[in-house]
C-alpha cells in the first residue's frame, strides 16, 4: 500500500471472515497490510472495541505488539503505519535489533554476574533481575519507555506483603535496573538509556539514637546481659558488642557480617582501623576511641575458649584463624543477622521507634554514627570516605547536623564595628599606616 496524503484501507485489506482463536482470547476481526508485515485486530475478550496490532520489520526479530488506543480503523492503522515505519528506520540504521523480546537479555546478564556472586552488590543485582523477569521478559526494547519503568514499579509493589516500596527502595531498584540497560546498550540489544521515573519522597533525618537515647541504650546493656537466661548470654554479649562496633565505626551490616581478624590493624594504643568490603569496594576504616578496639578483645578472648571446646570448630589449634569470622557461632559460621535480637533489646528498653514515630533497625547505627560524627565537626568529605558513601549523600541525608556541628562559629558574639580611621580631611587609606 502506498502511503499517500490520505489513507486508503480497502485496496490492502484482507479480511477474516471467521473468528480466529489466540492464545489471550478469540480474534473477532483482522486486517493485514504491507503484505502481511502490519497486522490490525480485534479480540472479543477485550471490553471496548480497541484495535491490536503486531508489527514485522524485514530483518527485526520476531514481532512487535501494541495497542493502538483506538477503535476507529483509520487510527488505527496511522498508528500502526507510523510505528512500522519507526521500526524499519531503526532496523536500518542498526540502532538497536527490533522485535527482540528482553527475556534472552535478562538471562545472559544474569549468567554474566554469576561467577561474581559473591560480592554483596552483584548478588542484589541478580536478585533484582530475578525478581523483575516476569514483568520484562515477554516486553521487547522497543516498548521500554518510563511509562513502563512506572508499571514495573507498581508491579514490584504489587509483590510486597505491606504493599509498599520507600523511595530508597525504588531508587536502589532504579540504580541496579540501569547498569542492566547499560549492558544491553553495550550487547546491542538497546540503543540508548530510557528516561526512568522521578523518584520523590521523604528525605527528612534517618531514624538515629541522639545523645540522650544513645546513653540510655548504652546503660540497659548491663541490666540486660545480667537479667539474660544462661543459654542466651553469650548470644547477647556479642549482640553488644556488635551494637558497638557499627555505632562507633558506621560499617554497614553487610560489611560486619564479613570481617575477619585478619582485617583489623592497629594505628595506636587506642585507635584500631577495619578493611571491609562493601557495595562500594573496599575501604578502610577508622575507628576512632578505645571502645571498638576493647569489645573485639573481649569477642576474641571468649572465641579462644572455643580451642578446648570439642563442639567447636578450631579445637584443638594453637589460636583463632586470622581468616576466621569474628561475628560467629561456634561452628564458626558468619552470624547472618542481628534483627531479631536487635529488635527485642530496642523493645526491652522502650527505644523501638524514633520521635517521629519511625521504627528502628541495625541501619539506625550507622545513621547515628554519621549524625555524631558530623555534629563533632568532622568533614563530609573525610566522614563521606571513612563511611564509603559521597558527600552529596551526607548532605541529602544528614545535612540537619551540619549546623550543629558549625555551633563555634555560628555563636560567635558579634565584634564591634572599628571605629572609622577616616576623619576630617584625611586619606581613605589612612589606616594603611603608610
């Protein structure tokens, strides 16, 4: 058909006498054009009128469906004409396969990461794509758009048992969603980045411990250990010691669940400094103060009565591995998290919830450590490297404590105004001296 100022159907049309049964429903009403490589229809499960088309590019892959939106027929078939004719300019320029459905992509991006599984971040990208695959992988990237990244959104949301996602949680998922499209712009599969959805949300002050809280929770340590039933004491002693070292060194959870003896070294008397390896890489950081240094030595020395324990598994050795973990059990297996027992310690001392009524979790203690730090004057840039974090993150999240911390300066009294040296018929640059 040539496609002149004013459409003409009936010369291409070939009409489809009975209905036709699909796989979503029955086809009440067809119409080919281009020789087959457009085709409209109709089917009878849907409610209003509205005409489908598929499309086939010569060279492209497989076929590309759309709704077109409408049930008047020559509508329709613009929209249909239009979109082959998109296509076909994609397909010739090579921009990007056309028809190629996202499915092959997810499952040799997944593949790809595998072997680096093991690294926290890689393995909360495959989990993503796992997670997602059942919403992209019959969508080919010819329909990638940020009104679909919104229905993904919603889809995940869809899947949550509160049926909610935060904005940090939509922002991560965003984060992960486009190194996945950044590969397929480098495979071939994708032409370019698509636009993804403005994220808003709350960035008020993460839920911390202040000053009075923070001592509060520090003081119930003893009463709780001493109240603990014998066969949960040492559990709980750990836990303590666990609740120390991430407030006074802002590691995040995953990064404690990983260290080893062998990444502690000392720089002073009191100071001690953790390598850990993070979504960030690895990083070494600063503890500051004895505290950290004195809650491993006691971790340490009650992990070395496990060498005459034949239960545990370094009996019989001269000492602890240096690649040993230091927040396990006594089989030596890395402890996989704190929540629970956190959780009910908060309960037991009334600190669940901040002011604003905000739960508390094991994350709240690296938001108290970057709001103390910051309040003490330390600089973002300093902090933003001892924390593996940047400085613009310091200042979205944690921007409160900024003034707090200037309070020498912003206190100042004011100094009089000095008298003016210019007086009578005198020079203006009198008070030079010269």
């Amino acid at each position: 058909m040539e496609n002149s100022g004013r459409i003409e159907i009936a010369s291409d049309i070939d009409p489809v006498d009975e209905p036709v049964a699909s796989p979503k429903g029955i086809i009440t009403e067809s119409k080919t054009f281009r020789d087959g490589l457009i085709y409209l229809y109709r089917r009878g499960d849907y409610k209003k009128p509205t005409w489908l088309c598929r499309i086939k590019v010569p060279g492209g892959i497989g076929y590309v469906n759309r709704s077109t939106k409408t049930a008047d027929e020559h509508q329709a078939f613009k929209f249909a004409d239009d979109l082959y004719n998109q296509l076909l300019v994609k397909s010739l320029t090579g921009d990007a396969p056309v028809g190629k459905r996202m499915g092959p992509a997810i499952a040799a991006y997944i593949k790809r990461l595998e072997p680096q599984r093991a690294r926290q971040s890689v393995h909360y990208k495959i989990l993503l794509m796992q997670r997602v695959k059942s919403f992209l992988e019959r969508k080919t990237f010819e329909e990638l758009s940020t009104a679909l990244l919104s229905k993904l959104v919603d889809h995940q949301i869809a899947q949550t048992k509160k049926g909610e996602l935060s904005p940090n949680s939509v922002k991560r998922m965003f984060s992960d969603l486009k190194h996945f499209f950044n590969w397929c712009v480098e495979e071939g599969h994708l032409a370019s980045m698509p636009r993804f959805p403005k994220v808003s949300g709350d960035k008020a002050r993460r839920p911390h411990f202040n000053p009075n809280e923070w001592s509060k929770l520090r003081s119930a340590m003893g009463p709780y250990l001493q109240s603990s039933p014998k066969y949960v004491q040492w559990d709980r002693h750990l836990l303590m010691h666990y609740i120390i070292v991430l407030a006074e060194t802002g590691i995040r959870v995953g990064e404690a669940r990983e260290l080893r003896w062998r990444d502690l070294r000392p720089i002073d008397a009191a100071n001690i400094a953790l390598m850990v390896k993070g979504k960030t890489g690895i990083r070494e950081v600063v503890a500051s103060g004895s505290k950290v240094r004195d809650g491993l030595g006691l971790i340490l020395k009650r992990r070395r009565k496990d060498l005459n324990d034949e239960a545990s598994d370094i009996f019989g050795l001269d000492d602890v591995p240096d690649d040993s973990f230091i927040f396990c059990d006594k089989k030596g297996q890395a402890i996989g998290s704190f929540k629970k027992s956190f959780a009910t310690f908060l309960r037991e001392i009334g600190l669940t919830c901040d002011t604003f009524g905000r739960p508390r979790t094991l994350y709240s203690l690296r938001h108290t450590y970057a709001t103390s730090r910051l309040e003490a004057g330390v600089n973002h840039y300093t902090l933003a490297k001892n924390m593996g974090t940047s400085v613009a993150m310091l200042e979205e999240y944690y921007g409160h404590t900024t003034n707090v911390g200037m309070v020498d300066e912003l206190t100042k009294p004011k100094s009089k105004r000095a008298a003016s040296t210019n007086k009578g018929n005198g020079s203006g640059l009198d008070w030079l001296g010269g």
